[in-house]
C-alpha cells in the first residue's frame, strides 16, 4: 500500500473537478492502485474534435502499472495528445512518469533548465529577484510550431505540467497534421509530397518574449535543418504534415518566394478549426503531445499573473511514432540554405 500522503492528503490539495456525467470507459485501458489495495479503471474519453483524449483514474506519482502505460502509449502514438487533469507532482515524479514512454533529452535552451532536474525545463513569466527571467517564453503569445523541429533528430516528446498560473489567459491550442494531410486536396498532397522544409530556430527564438540576442553557442548548436514535409506514421502507414511556421525559413526543393507560398498555404490549411484542439490550462493539468503529429501554440498571459510550467523532452521509438528523419544544411554566401541531397526516408 502506497504511503498515506499520495492518496488522501494530496487529493485534498488539489482543486476540486466539476461534476459531469459518466464518462465512457474504455475497457482496454487496464487499472491503477485506488490506494486502499482494490484497482480502479482509467478511463479514456475524447475532448473536443475528437483526437485529443482526457485519461482519468491516474495519480501519475503513483506508479503506474505497465499494462496501463502500454495503453496511453498506444492511444498517444494514434492521436498525439493526452490530458491529465488534477495532478500534483514533484519533479522526479514528472521525470519518471515521463521516462516510461521514452528516452529523456535535455533541451538545448540551458537556461531554461531546472537547477535540480535538468532532464526539467521550466516555462514561466516569473523573474528572480535580480530581475532575471526564470526559464523561458515570458508572457506573450507563441506562434504555431513543432517543438525541437530545429534538430536534426528530433526529440518529439514533450510532456507539460501546470504548477501555477491563470486559466483565462495562456490557452494552448494543438493542430492535428495527419488530419489536415488528409483533408488536403489530391492535387496540394502531391504538391507536398516529396518536399524537405527548411527549419531555423534563429527565426523562433527572435520572436520569444523577454529574450536575449541569441548567443554564437545557441547559434552553433542549432544549425539549420531540412525535414521531409510529409511523413508516415509507422503503425498505421497515414501520412502526416509536419509544420512549424515559426521555425521554418524556406523549402529545399522550391527556394524563394514559391516555396514561402506554400509553407503559409498548408499552415493556414492546418489551423483551420476542424484539426485543432484548444486548451485552457488549470493548475494540476499534464498534457503529453506528440509533435511527429501535432503543432500548437499559445496566446498570451496577463502579465500580473504569475505562471509556472514544467516540461520533460522524450526520445519517442521511431517504430511507434513519426520521428522526422533530418539533415543539416550549411549556409550559403548570400545567408540562404544551400541546396543538399535530401534525406533518405529511413535515416533518423
């Protein structure tokens, strides 16, 4: 039996869930600890459009049984994003729940870092008291992207934990690219397929709030990349886009203004409503996305408000989800991409 404290005295710290009727339960979802010895079933329901799945029953402190995680890999795998609300973690807790669907990776962005885990980044508009920003990303809003689209392999993991802030500014939204894919017409697939974006993180991190000139190690470090712009997911064989118009600064195979068309073409096709999801954080929440699948963004925070986040990064298995294969692209003189054999489909 785990210790009183991860059952009874944490449930009567976190906020209280507005009733609502019976969710559905999906039967394949296994059981957890209900702290008294008995097992609970977890249940798994759509949000909004469907792809985003709520996951109740989970005191993810806890440990969670093997069966279980299986489950959420799986549904996480096919639909790329899960939800957990009324949570309550210290960081080793989010660490190691998130180590169960993959390997850990440490992010680029050291001063985002937590100075205890630093497998943790934190994402607030909080500042120390020498004014310092603590992590990254301040208050204002950020564009859609994918995140670590910038490297060349890709840690396309993210898991993201609410410890403080407001739920009526900050919303999140999440597209889903293998349906927008789909709903492309045969001719724009066609257009897509076989193209390689070009991905620059010095194009993002210009536009984050409260951010310094970026730094000539930041700079070597995240070196321009090409990405195929359509990919298959490994199970199912579906095709997917794979976005970020904050990061990506051109198409290898279409330079100029061309290909610049039709990058702002798909992200507008992508961000219609019908392929997004939309989220209003409450503290507690976890949010596990797959950014093989789905791109999002945020709006921005009221800055008298005070909001912490908590992420992990993961190495996803290649063979269950879309890891976008890469190539580094070395500049040309005139600061453009130089052209570059493109990546072979299973390189990773």
């Amino acid at each position: 039996m785990p210790p009183p404290r991860r059952t009874s005295s944490r449930a009567r710290e976190l906020p209280q869930a507005a009733s609502a009727a019976p969710p559905r339960v999906d039967s394949r979802a296994g059981a957890s600890d209900d702290g008294g010895g008995g097992r609970r079933p977890i249940e798994i329901r759509p949000l909004d459009n469907g792809f985003a799945l709520e996951v109740r029953g989970l005191g993810l402190w806890e440990p969670v049984p093997e069966a279980a995680i299986e489950t959420l890999a799986d549904h996480w795998s096919r639909n790329g994003v899960l939800v957990f609300r009324r949570q309550a973690l210290s960081e080793d807790e989010l660490v190691a729940f998130s180590g169960r669907f993959g390997e850990l990776d440490r992010i680029v962005r050291k001063d985002w870092q937590s100075p205890g885990r630093p497998e943790v980044i934190h994402i607030s508009n909080l500042k120390d008291a020498a004014g310092r920003s603590i992590g990254g990303l301040g208050a204002g809003p950020i564009g859609w992207h994918s995140d670590q689209s910038y490297m060349r392999h890709p840690a396309t993991g993210s898991l993201l934990y609410m410890v403080e802030g407001p739920s009526e500014s900050g919303r999140t939204y999440w597209a889903h690219l293998g349906r927008a894919y789909a709903a492309l017409s045969t001719a724009a697939q066609a257009e897509a397929e076989g193209k390689h974006a070009l991905f620059d993180y010095h194009k993002r991190q210009s536009t984050y709030d409260d951010e310094a000139p970026m730094s000539e190690e930041l700079r070597r470090s995240t070196p321009v990349v090409a990405h195929p712009l359509v990919n298959r997911h490994p199970i199912t064989g579906a095709p997917s886009l794979y976005l970020d118009p904050t990061t990506t600064v051109g198409i290898q195979e279409r330079p100029g203004r061309a290909g610049d068309a039709l990058l702002e073409q798909l992200a507008r096709h992508a961000a219609q409503p019908e392929f997004v999801y939309t989220d209003a954080w409450r503290v507690g929440d976890v949010v596990m996305w797959d950014n093989g699948i789905v791109m999002h963004r945020r709006d921005p925070i009221e800055r008298a408000r005070h909001r912490l986040l908590k992420r992990t990064t993961l190495r996803l298995p290649s063979e269950r989800h879309i890891v976008p294969p890469g190539v580094e692209i070395e500049p040309a003189q005139s600061g453009d991409a130089a052209p570059v054999e493109a990546p072979s489909a299973d390189r990773r």
